[in-house]
C-alpha cells in the first residue's frame, strides 16, 4: 500500500480485495458493500496506458453498481477536510 493510501486508511479501512472479473483490479479501500475508494498517486496513474487501463477497470466497478471516489494524492494530503466530507456523505447516501 503505499504512503497516499495509507493516509486515506486512517479514515477508513484498507481492503485490497480482488473484484470480480478476471480477479486483476484491487481496490484501494472499502468503506462499505457499495462505497470503494481510489487514491492516484502520480508514480503509477500518470501515463496515458495507466489511465486508460485505470478508467477500464473503474468503469467495471461502476457497472457492477458499486460507488467508487477517487482522489489524488494531493487531495488527500492538502485537501483531507473535503474528502472526508465526501466519504461520511457516500456512506450516508449508498449504504
């Protein structure tokens, strides 16, 4: 997991978990059965192949009716209120 993900943990749990599909997309953190949440750090999302194969994957998540929020690195660390305020109203509203 790394440092972003971390900082996100401490709000929520880490879950890691494999998705079904072809058991290849992990998510960041799960907050409940239908709330997932991603956080980008520019390392491993900035190219163009990364993204592409990043919205591929979310899209899927989508369609299988979940709720995903993503947030880069910089939201989590300068922004933290804001995603906070997100994550209790995703909770709130897709329980």
């Amino acid at each position: 997991m790394s440092p972003r993900t971390r900082h996100v943990a401490e709000i929520a749990h880490p879950c890691g978990t494999q998705l079904p599909g072809d058991g290849s997309y992990r998510v960041d953190v799960r907050l409940s059965e239908n709330v997932y949440v991603e956080v980008d750090g520019y390392a491993y999302h900035s190219s163009p192949q990364q993204k592409r194969y990043d919205e591929r994957r979310r899209n899927q998540l989508r369609l299988g009716g979940k709720h995903l929020l993503v947030y880069t690195w910089w939201d989590v660390v300068h922004d933290g209120g804001r995603v906070v305020a997100e994550l209790r109203e995703a909770l709130q509203r897709y329980r």
